[in-house]
C-alpha cells in the first residue's frame, strides 16, 4: 500500500483494558461497589466513575470497600449504574464528577443495613443466562469459577457420558435461542450420530438483528459461560474444535471473549486436556464483516470458510455436512449459555421453567420508546403487557402504546389487542410474528407502521446476499413500492402487487432472510391496514411521519 | 531442476505488513485465512487498495477475482481512504424509532455528506452501522472510536465541524 496512511484513529474501537486498574482490597470487603462496564455504561464513562470511587474510598481511608467492575447491570436506560449487592441498593445516572452520595452511603452502610426494595424492573425477572451478569468481573476467571462456572463442565468430561449430556438436554425441553426454536438436544443427537472422524461446534455470535443486544451482553458479561456451554457440547457430539463467530462490530466482546479463552486455556479448561482428562476441546474466534446474512447457518460456515457468506441449500443440514463438509453443531450465544445451568441443575428443573412447549426463560434487549431501556430475562410464557408496562414502565413521555415489534427484520409488528399475549415461540407465530433473538421494540403512536415496513425492506434490500433471484429482486421492487405508498403515490393496484410479491418472496426465497423478508409488510397489512389505505387513498400518514409528495406530481 | 515458487513480497516496506503477514501465517497461509488477512490490513492501515489484494491473493493462493468478490461483499471492509476523522451513526431499529435519519438528513445539511462519503478537505468520512448493540442509547453514533448515546442532530453537527 502506498497512498498516505489515515491518521485517524480506526472507527469503532473502544480502548479496551486488558487487566482491571481498580486496586485490589487485602482482606475481605464489609461492602462493595459493582460498577457496570458493558458497552452502554462504559459509553457513558462508568470506567471514570470506577477509578472515582477507588480514589474516594482512598482519600476517606476505608480499607474495608472494594470497587468491582462487573457486566450488564440491565438497566441500560439509566446508565452509569452503580450497585451495592450487600443491600441491593441501585444507583443511576451516576456522574464521575458526583460521586459525594454513594461514598457517603459505601461509608455508613454495616452488616445490619436491611436491604433496600427492588424496582419493579428487576421483581419480574428469572435469571437464568444473565445470573452472573452485573455480579462477577468478566475478565476473571476466579470470578466465574467462585460464582459456581465450569462446576458443569467437569462434571460432565468426568462422571457423565456423552449420551446422558445429551438426554439431559433434551430432557430439558431447551430450544435454540437464535429464533427458529430448533430443539437443542434433536440438534446434538444428529450431529453425534453423524458419521466423521472431525466434528466442530459453532457458536453463532453473528447477532444482526437490528435492535437486538442479548448475545453482546451475555459476551460481554459473562464470556466464560459460554465457552462452558461451548466444551459441553462438543465433549456431547465428539468434537474437538469450536469456533465462535461474533460480529467485528462488538470489539469490547470480541476482546473479553479473547481473554477468556486465554484464561480458560491456562487453567486446563479448555486446550488438550480439558480438566486433566483425555478430552479435547479447543476454541478459535473468528470475526464477521458486516454482513447480516451471515447469521444464517450455511452462510456463516461459508464466512469461516473464508468466502462470500452466501447460503446453500439445506439438506444437507451442518449436522450432518457442515464446516469443510463435515458435521457441525451450530447453535448461538444464549443457547450455549443456557447449558451449564442445565447440566448443574438438571433438565427437569429447566422444564419446570416457562410453558408446554417453550421451556426455561428468554433473553430479551428492550428498546425503543420504553421507559426502562435494557436487558431482561423472563421465563417463557410472560405476558406482553408485564414486559412493557412492569418491567419496561411503560411508554415515555406517557404516549400510547401502539405495537411492539419482536423478530428483527424477518419478524413482525404486535398490535395492543395481544398485549396479554403469553411470549413463547409458538404464540409469537400465532400472531405473525416471530420470537428472532431477542429484540424487543416498543413503538408508540409516533411511529409510521408503513414507514416501519419500508424500514426493514430497506434493511433486506440491503443486506440481500443477491444469490437467489426472488430475495434480491423481490425486496428491491417491495421496497419501491412502499416508497411510493409513503410518499403518496399509489394506488390499490400497487398494495395488491406488493401482497403478491410478499407471497411469492416468502415462499420461493433460499434462505430465512429472504422468505422472512415478508414478515413485516404482511405483519403490519394484518394490523394496521387502515394506515396503508390512508397513505393510499387519502395521501395522509396519520402518524405525520411520511413525506407526502404535493398533489399533482403523478399528473 | 524444479522451480520453486517465488514467496509473495509485500507491496512497500512499510512495517504494517509484517502484522498482515503474521495473521495469515498464524492460520497456516491457507485460503479460509482470507477475510481474517483483509481484516488485519483495514485495521493496519485504515482501507484496502489493489496492491493490498494482490497481495492476499498470492500468499493464500487465492484466484485475485475471489478475493476481490470477498473483499466486495461485507460492507465492514473499505477500499478507499478515510478521513481523518470518522463518524458512524447507527441506523438500527431502536435508533430508527429515535430519530438516526434526522441525524443523517443533519449532517447532511451541514456538511454535505451522505454516508460513505468523506468531506472534500479529507477531513471526515461519514458511515452508518447496521445496528451497534447499544439500542438502550438511542440514537447512537461513534465518533473516532467513541460511542456516544441519546445524540441530538444539531449537536453532533457542531461536535463534527470541530474536530
């Protein structure tokens, strides 16, 4: 290269510490400081409020405080979040440059301080995945092992075999948390009956969805859990090699996943002898470049593979041919996270979590116009409306609800008639939409239901990897078609020739992004129909969102 | 007597391409090394250009065309220059519900670039992102390196002309 380098700094790089510079306590803390360092909080300077805290518990000369920097607090809506765990306690919106009232409570707080309420927020939630989110430092491995990690794993390489991992899965009723819902222990008893001397195991951190942020917390809260899930799958199917595909536009995660593994390697967690016995098991990471399709599974080993991420017909299934033709186990973050809970605790227990077809809990990313903004968890089956109005608090600026949109760009808009809907896989479909990983956004009446539409085709037209016609084609010509309904000229004859290239896009794409692509325009054609015809028939957008072209321009 | 294969030299001395010559022989020099080898030039020297593909191409003994198709087909990897400063505002959901077009139509308006452009003086280079995972700050935007959540337009276009 020759041209004259840019002196910029590369965009999308956070500086990332290696080792915690928060000084370590000599004896045990009467009580601590958790300060949250995901992205979220650290964006708004919760490393600054960190070294604050031990600066002032230094000056004040309290030898009994420790300050702890841990993961996703979940609250993200009201970051910094500073929390005292001895009582609960949860401070928001914390300045590094007011730091005066958590010292003073640091300082008067003894071992008879009664503990303080939890918001709503936190009353509803089962943690199952996050359970050391917000607890443990994400880049100690004394950390997740004090905290109960890597007990499963070395249960499972010492006493059990491979055969009772797997029918403790399946006992477990767990489904794949990347969307589709696949049952896990199907998943594993087909690659570990496929027929090859080399197996891997993927994990899918490829997280795309557009507003949606679980796989990066869990990563970035907890990365040992899901390199234990990882182990405990490939020792389940006979693997020994795993690679995790996570999005290079999570650099913070990608970073303490790097450390992870490095730890876990040292310690004979992970490398040529996991836990001092004859199995193998090791973990590469390999970076994704922008492109969404490659969540996909066939797409994604191609990417890892070093080509194009384009899909490829299935079958035949990863199980069976998948990384360098060989079988593969693809499940995702949350999935793998799930795992060591099970085999600690055991899938009876898991089953007896959530409803009669969705077991154990789901990870959702709340966003939008909600007033508490974060990450919660919730066993399957919560209605909508506890996770709004409870947990999320309801709609800011006191608004109406209007739809909350689940399932990405292949899912669907939620209308207020199914607020108390039970959330589980099939209910979600019930009801045209999609559970996708786990976004969950709130809109509320200033939101354009056609416009979203146009969004998410804008999205697929996109990130459409051009390989099958109906997908690359059919989501471009959707997309000019609600462009014209937005902008005020169409006609009936257009909405009747866009439902018909949602049936047929839907039903004669390759892959999920394709025949999902559909989803939101037949989602919000369902719901909110009378939006469409008033852009139509009217030329108005009631929600004042659209630019309508003055009349006259068609003439 | 055989001829052996002569082993592919870096475009210029630069010392970058030693980083881009260990990634790919970490990963034995074969071909799936190929999109780790484009990542470690674009985060050595900010943007991939021809010299750079060649030479990928001949140390993976990749054809130059699959290269280039790779290169092409994932919008994280750049073949032209940035600016010296970079923004990139996130246009995913959340930040959609929040308003991400009225920051675009912004800075637009005041400084006349649209995304995956750089400013004529070469001084920033404007990118959006798909969705950066830090929905709870809608809208969020990165500026050289930074994340910034709950962004005002106007703001950010005084921040930028700044710079």
């Amino acid at each position: 290269m020759t041209g004259p380098a840019p002196t910029g700094p590369a965009p999308e790089k956070p500086t990332l510490r290696r080792r915690s510079d928060l000084p370590v306590l000599e004896g045990p803390a009467r009580v601590s400081a958790y300060v949250c360092e995901a992205v979220s909080c650290l964006s708004l300077r919760s490393h600054e409020v960190a070294l604050g805290l031990a600066d002032g518990i230094a000056e004040a000369g309290l030898t009994d405080v420790a300050v702890k920097r841990v993961g996703c607090l979940g609250l993200c809506a009201a970051g910094p979040l500073v929390q005292i765990p001895e009582t609960g306690e949860l401070f928001r919106h914390v300045s590094p440059d007011d730091l005066g009232g958590i010292l003073g409570v640091l300082a008067s707080t003894t071992t008879e301080t009664k503990p303080v309420e939890q918001p709503a927020f936190f009353g509803r939630q089962v943690r199952i995945v996050t359970e050391n989110s917000g607890r443990i430092d994400p880049e100690s491995l004394d950390d997740y092992i004090a905290a109960g990690g890597y007990a499963s794993l070395r249960k499972v390489v010492t006493s059990m075999t491979s055969a009772e991992v797997r029918d403790e899965i399946t006992k477990s009723g767990l489904r794949g948390r990347g969307g589709a819902g696949y049952p896990t222990g199907l998943k594993w008893n087909t690659v570990a009956k496929a027929v090859g001397s080399q197996k891997y195991v993927i994990c899918n951190a490829d997280e795309g969805d557009p507003g949606a942020f679980m796989d990066r917390s869990v990563l970035e809260s907890d990365p040992h859990r899901v390199l234990e899930g990882m182990a405990i799958a490939a020792y389940a199917v006979h693997a020994t090699e795993g690679y995790i595909y996570c999005r290079a536009e999570y650099p913070l995660a990608v970073s303490r996943l790097r450390t992870a593994i490095r730890l876990a390697e040292r310690a004979g967690l992970l490398g040529a002898s996991v836990a001092d016995t004859q199995f193998a098991f090791n973990v590469q990471i390999r970076l994704g470049a922008g492109a969404f399709v490659c969540g996909e599974e066939t797409a994604l080993i191609a990417s890892i593979e070093g080509g194009r991420g384009t899909p490829s017909p299935r079958p035949p299934y990863p199980a069976v041919a998948g990384l360098w033709d060989r079988p593969t186990l693809i499940n995702n973050v949350e999935t793998f996270a799930n795992v060591p809970a099970i085999i600690g605790q055991g899938g009876d227990w898991y089953a007896g979590i959530g409803t009669e077809t969705s077991k154990g809990t789901k990870v959702f990313a709340l966003a939008g116009r909600v007033v508490n903004t974060g990450l919660i968890e919730v066993p399957m089956g919560t209605p909508l409306r506890d996770i709004v109005f409870d947990i999320g608090g309801g709609i800011v600026d006191g608004r109406a609800f209007k739809a909350v949109q689940t399932g990405g760009p292949s899912g669907g808009c939620i209308p207020s008639q199914f607020l108390d809907m039970p959330v589980d896989y099939e209910s979600l479909i019930g009801v045209g939409s999609f559970m996708g990983s786990g976004g969950m956004i709130v809109m509320d009446e200033t939101s354009c239901m056609v416009d979203v539409a146009k969004y998410f085709m804008d999205f697929c037209r996109e990130e459409s990897c051009g390989k099958c016609v109906p997908c690359r084609v059919g989501t471009t010509q959707m997309h000019m078609l609600l462009e014209r309904i937005t902008r005020g000229l169409a006609t009936r004859a257009d909405l009747a020739q866009l439902e018909r290239l949602a049936d047929m896009v839907r039903r004669t794409s390759m892959c999920g992004l394709g025949q999902g692509a559909p989803n939101p325009v037949v989602s919000t054609l369902r719901y909110f129909r009378d939006e469409y015809m008033a852009h139509i028939d009217e030329r108005r957008c009631p929600a004042g969102v659209c630019a309508i072209e003055p009349q006259g321009v068609l003439a | 007597m055989p001829v052996l294969p002569m082993r592919p030299t870096a475009p210029s001395d630069d010392k970058r391409w030693r980083i881009v010559e260990t990634r790919m022989r970490r990963l034995g020099n074969r071909p799936e090394a190929l999109i780790e080898a484009l990542h470690s030039t674009q985060e050595a020297f900010g943007y991939i250009d021809d010299d750079a593909l060649t030479f990928v191409s001949d140390v993976l003994a990749v054809p130059p065309s699959t290269v280039y198709g790779v290169a092409t087909f994932y919008s994280h990897f750049t073949m032209k220059p940035q600016g010296e400063h970079t923004a990139v505002v996130c246009t995913g959901t959340a930040c959609y519900i929040n308003g991400a077009s009225e920051i675009l139509a912004a800075i637009r308006a005041g400084l006349g670039i649209k995304p995956k452009e750089t400013t004529a003086d070469g001084h920033l280079s404007l990118l959006t992102a798909r969705c950066l995972g830090a929905c709870s700050l809608a809208p969020a935007a990165i500026v050289d390196g930074e994340v910034e959540g709950r962004v005002n337009a106007q703001d950010l276009v005084a921040r930028l002309t700044q710079l």
